[in-house]
C-alpha cells in the first residue's frame, strides 16, 4: 500500500501549472489517486502519503500564472454596505500582478507604508484548466481546474480622498502581498456547485464576513462567459470572483488592518487561509 501510494503521488508534476496545462490527464491521475486513498481509508495510509499541514511552509498554490483577475461589487450584500444602489450590467474587473501580489497561506502580509486604510476581502477563487475563448456559459464549468481561496486585500485610502478622475486601482489593489492564496487547489470534481459554498473571514477570531456564493450577482459560469468574451483564458489562469459583506471599510465606524492582526479566509470544503499582519516598511 505504501509504495503504491508512493508511487503515484510522485508522479504527479513538480509544477502545479505544469500540471493544469496538460489538466485533462492529471485530473483522471488525481481522481485514482483518491480514489487508492479511499479504498485503503486508514491512518496510516494517510500518513504515508500526505505531509502534515504543521510541517509544511505554504506557497501559493499557482506562483505564476500568466492572469490573476479579480471581479468587483459581484455579491448583493456587499454592494448594499457599500452604497451602490444597482446591480452592475456585467462583471466589472480588474487584474492585480501575479508574480508580486500572491503570498501563500501563513506567509506575513507587510502593511505598505503608502497606505494607512487597508482591508480584507475573503473570495472564492477559480483557476482554469484548459485555454478558452468566447464559451457559453453552460459549458463554462468545463473549463474549471480547480477552486480556492484569496483575500483580496486593498487600500482604501484613495477610495476616502474621492479622487475627481476616479478610483485608482493599481494604487488600492496592486501592493506587494496583497493577494494571499491557498493553501491548497481543490479540483472542481470535489465541487459539485461553486455556487453553494459558505465563505467567511475572521480579524483575530472575530467575525467579519459570513456569506454564501449563492450571492454572488454573476454566477462563476457567467464570469467565464463575459471573460471569454474579452479575452481568451489559459490553463492556471486565476480568476477571484469578488466577496460579501462585511468589509472594514464598509463597517459603521469603518474598521482597518493593523500589525499584530491575524486574517483567516474559510471557504466550505476548501479549506482555511491564514495571513497575519506586520508592521509598515521602513
């Protein structure tokens, strides 16, 4: 049973993107490998083939991917704490840089210096597994690798000062660290529905956000729709498709990160991301 298990587990790609774009044989990999996992349900088979969470530094699940796409004002109880009196036409997006802004579960987010108004945002992430263009949204699921989670972290500071030319995205969404994700990538044959996933966040063990997918405006079908339509996707694409209720800035009197502050995102099924918070650069 060991060296079975072994065995198989070894086979699988170094490279998690590696392995999304060539996801149609991993993905029937994968499912044997649960599927051995299962049939010999014991402790010790675990043991031999899954490293325990305490020994292990997380990484981001993707450290690369080409998009990290993020969909805003995409849940009903968001827009209403944040004023905005109707719901939006189609998903309105914006794309944070990958390489700097994803952190892994675990791993500190360092408050930036040029911001002192910074939030959570707990989000489902979808991640893509096979290179699409201009799909319908019934056949959008398809396309799906995987699911996990993200905190969109932003700054608010220049949503306060009520810019005159607009928000400035890449001043509240685009600082180093401001994307944590993980820990893991849960493949979408363990997600029957990405629309019923209960989502919540937690600042020190307090509650901030608790709500359902089910809210979401555009459904992860239509999202892929609409992006497909503008771009085309590829395997290890990241999309985050926007959060609930229950952000700082959106609480009576507004609530913001400081250092010693310690954020968990916990998605149904998905698992739970943990980022603690330090102090501003020197």
């Amino acid at each position: 049973m060991k060296n079975t298990l072994s065995t198989e587990i070894r086979e699988l790609s170094d490279s998690l993107l590696e392995l999304i774009e060539d996801w149609s044989y991993w993905n029937e990999t994968l499912a044997q490998v649960v599927k051995t996992l299962f049939a010999h349900r014991s402790e010790q088979a675990f043991a031999d083939a899954l490293l325990q969470q305490e020994e292990l530094h997380w990484l981001p699940p993707l450290m690369f991917p080409r998009k990290l796409i993020c969909i805003g004002t995409n849940y009903r109880d968001h827009l209403a704490e944040m004023g905005v009196a109707r719901l939006p036409e189609y998903p309105y997006s914006f794309l944070k840089p990958p390489t700097t802004t994803l952190i892994g579960s675990g791993t500190p987010l360092q408050l930036p210096k040029r911001a002192k108004l910074v939030d959570w945002e707990a989000e489902l992430v979808v991640v893509i597994g096979q290179r699409v263009r201009d799909i319908q949204k019934e056949d959008a699921l398809q396309y799906v690798a995987g699911y996990s989670l993200l905190n969109d972290v932003s700054a608010r500071d220049w949503i306060a000062d009520a810019p005159p030319v607009g928000i400035d995205w890449v001043m509240q969404k685009a600082f180093d660290g401001f994307a944590p994700m993980g820990p893991l990538l849960t493949p979408a044959l363990f997600v029957p529905d990405p629309q019923q996933l209960h989502i919540t966040l937690t600042v020190n063990g307090q509650i901030k956000q608790d709500s359902t997918t089910a809210n979401m405006v555009f459904s992860v079908r239509e999202i892929i729709e609409h992006l497909t339509s503008i771009m085309t996707l590829e395997p290890g694409d990241v999309i985050a498709t926007g959060t609930p209720a229950g952000v700082g800035h959106g609480k009576k009197p507004p609530e913001y990160l400081r250092a010693g502050d310690t954020m968990i995102v916990a998605i149904e099924g998905l698992g739970q991301l943990e980022t603690p918070v330090i102090a501003k650069e020197n």
